[in-house]
C-alpha cells in the first residue's frame, strides 16, 4: 500500500513537471524573449521571470541576448568634401530592445542578419557624413582641427534615424571611429597640407613672441630711463648740496688765502702718503715745499 502511494506522488509530480514544461517558461535577467502564436509574433517579455504560453504548436518563445553586442565594420574608402579619398572603420555597440518588432524585421530572430543589416546602413551613413567633411576635419597638424566627436555624432544620428523609420526593435548603444587611413596617391597631399599648417603656426608663435619680446623691451626702457632721470635728480641735488658747501668754504678761504693754500697743500700730502709710500720729492714742488726748513729745525733742536 505504501509503495502504491510512493508510485502515486513520484507519478503525479512528473505530471505537474511535465505540465510547467509545457505551459511556463522562464526568461532571464540577461534576456529578453518574442513569442509567436501559429509562427506570427504575437507577444514580447523584456522583464525576468516565469512566464505562461501555449505549448507548441500553439505558441512557441523565442529568447534573445539583452546585452551590447559589438563589431566593426569595413575599412573603406570614401570621397571627403575637398575631393579626398580617405579610409575609415567603425565600431558599433548595439542591443535589441524590442524583441516583437525584432522578430517581425528579422524572420527567426536572426543576429547575423540583424549584424550585416546594421553594417550595410553604417556603410551608407558613413560614406555620405565623411562627404560633407574636409579632410582637415579628419586629420590636423595641430590637432586643433580634428572633429572625431562631432562626426561620430553625426553618422550616429544618421544611422539611429533610419534603424527608427525601419523599426528594427534594436538600438546603437555607441559609436566611434576606430581607424583612418590614406591611399598612397593622398599622402603626398596631406604631407603638404600638415607643413603649410605647421608653418602658420610656426609664424603665429614667432610672431606672438616678438611681440612680447618687444613689450618686455618697452617695460625695460621705460624702468631704465625712470631710474636715470631719478638717479639725475639725485645727482643734481648732492651736486647743490656740495656746491653750497664750498661756497661756505670759498667765503672762509677768501679771507685767509695763505691758509687756504696751506690746508691745500696739506690734503694733497696726505693723499700721496695714505698708502705708506716712499716718497723721493723736491722741496721745492708743491705740496712738498711743505717740509722745507723742517728737517732744518730738526737738526737744530
């Protein structure tokens, strides 16, 4: 009796797994899913969880991976705004959003079709946005004529419109270029457009630097002639202040003249002796006449 009940439950409960097989399904957090009723897509599930349908053939779930899916497309040659050939790839992240509209674009839910969908509307973008630009938008001696961003933007823009008209249910995550190139026939070009560039440079910077050479000339004059009209005045004042003092002195001498020549003679003796120099002079020469008759009355004392 017990192993009839044991036989009954093990029974049962393979029936119940065989019903949820049948009748649930499960999505996952990394998923999204389409459902087809009678092969036509009828429902889409972008959330996780457990989820009932129709066994087949009724309805049948088909699952699809909700993470960026990513790849690059060719490295081809297209004509810039100047009438320049020049080679460029892009790289492109990309998800499905809309598992429905997906399934009706893409029969199957494809992603290999969806992938060379997206290259060949990237390949048109592409090609008309790098026509609308000069090749100095592209490549720049300075780097300051580069314009990567605002063209990735645009081809992006280009590219999301018609993927909206289209309603493919996927969406471009992100965009870039990941390489340029030249064909051999524009290098010689571009060579000679980044040394004419260079050298207007070069001219901005010489010329920004004479510039300011020539300011720090002007400052530099300017301070120095400040400085010797100053050190003029300071001149010009001792010059008074000793001309007033001799005019003292003058007024001094002119009432005693032998004195005057004294004190003259004794100052220019004293000159030549400061440095302890020996001396071999005539008494008769100034200032030295002032020893005559001393070495006299040393002998006599």
């Amino acid at each position: 009796m017990k192993k009839n009940s044991l036989t009954l439950i093990i029974g049962a409960a393979l029936i119940v797994l065989f019903v949820l097989l049948l009748f649930v399904f499960q999505v996952r957090t990394t998923q999204v899913a389409a459902v087809t009723t009678f092969s036509k897509p009828t429902g889409e599930i972008t959330n996780a969880g457990a989820y009932f349908k129709w066994p087949w053939p009724v309805q049948k779930v088909y699952y699809f991976d909700k993470r960026v899916q990513n790849f690059e497309d060719d490295f081809t040659e297209g004509l810039t705004a100047d009438n320049n050939n020049l080679l460029t790839s892009v790289y492109v992240g990309w998800r499905i959003t809309d598992p429905k509209a997906f399934m009706l674009r893409f029969p199957g839910g494809s992603v290999s079709d969806a992938q060379k969908k997206l290259k060949g509307l990237l390949g048109s973008s592409k090609n008309a946005i790098v026509g609308k630009h000069p090749l100095s938008d592209f490549i720049s001696a300075s780097g300051e004529g580069a314009k990567f961003t605002a063209i990735e933007s645009e081809i992006l823009a280009a590219v999301q419109s018609q993927i909206s008209d289209k309603n493919y249910g996927l969406d471009i995550e992100f965009l870039g270029i990941k390489k340029l190139g030249l064909p051999d026939a524009t290098t010689q070009a571009v060579f000679e457009r980044m040394t004419s560039e260079r050298s207007v440079l070069i001219s901005k910077l010489q010329n920004e630097g004479e510039a300011e050479a020539q300011k720090i000339r002007s400052a530099a004059d300017r301070k120095a002639a400040e400085v010797l009209a100053a050190a003029d005045g300071q001149a010009l004042e001792i010059r008074g202040k000793g001309e007033a003092e001799a005019a003292k002195s003058l007024a001094v001498f002119q009432q005693n003249p032998q004195l005057a020549s004294f004190l003259f003679r004794l100052t220019a003796l004293e000159d030549s002796l400061k440095d302890r120099s020996t001396l071999i002079f005539d008494q008769q020469t100034p200032p030295f006449d002032l020893f005559r008759g001393f070495s006299t009355n040393l002998m006599a004392r």
